[in-house]
C-alpha cells in the first residue's frame, strides 16, 4: 500500500508564503509519470493547482500562476509547491498526488489558510 505525506500547511498571512511537501511514507511506488498539487474546499470539487510530469513539464492553474512553483525531485521520489503571494481564497485542503501505471495515489491532506 502506497502512502503519501504532506507536511508545510498552516496558516499564513495575505501576501506570505507557505511550501508545502510531499513524499512517499510507506510502500514501493512504479515509476512516478507525474506528481501534482490539487485542493478543495467544503463542497466543492476538487481542482488541479499544479502539475509536473517525470521531465520536468509544469503546468499551473491560471489562479496560480506567476505565484505557485512546483519543484520536484525525482532521486527522492518527492514533490514541493511553493506558494508566494498567497491570497485569502487560496484557503483549501491541499493534497498531493503521483500517478504511476499503477494508478493514482492521494496524500490525506494539509490544510492551508490564509487570513490576517
């Protein structure tokens, strides 16, 4: 069974930063093909924040971009987001992802508010 772990959520002040981590905590995971950033709020679904594929092709919601970088180290098997300029509305549960040829594998969740 292929876990998951974020860590780096909290909360942060409009116009800090916060940078979140994933990495694999237990299980043997395939070859990663991609790994991404996803959040959702309380009823709402759950939408993509970054995403970056095995050679390094990173793509970003349009709310992001110019703010959110998503670096990813391959060797560790772990995936960053690193958010500058957070606005109040990025307030979510972010959760990471690695899709393998095996399927997909979810991180639980850390929360991320931002509020004066």
């Amino acid at each position: 069974q292929v876990q998951l772990v974020e860590s780096g959520g909290g909360l942060a002040q409009p116009g800090g930063s916060l940078r979140l981590s994933c990495a694999v905590a237990s299980g043997g995971v395939p070859s990663i093909n991609t790994m991404g950033w996803y959040r959702q709020a309380t009823g709402k679904q759950r939408e993509v924040v970054a995403v970056i594929t095995s050679s390094g092709m990173a793509n970003y919601a349009d709310s992001v971009k110019g703010r959110f970088t998503i670096p990813r180290d391959n060797a560790k098997n772990t995936v960053h987001v690193q958010m500058n300029n957070l606005k109040p509305e990025d307030t979510d549960v972010y959760y990471c992802a690695f899709t393998t040829v095996g399927g997909r594998y979810w991180g639980q969740g850390t929360q991320v508010t931002v509020s004066s």
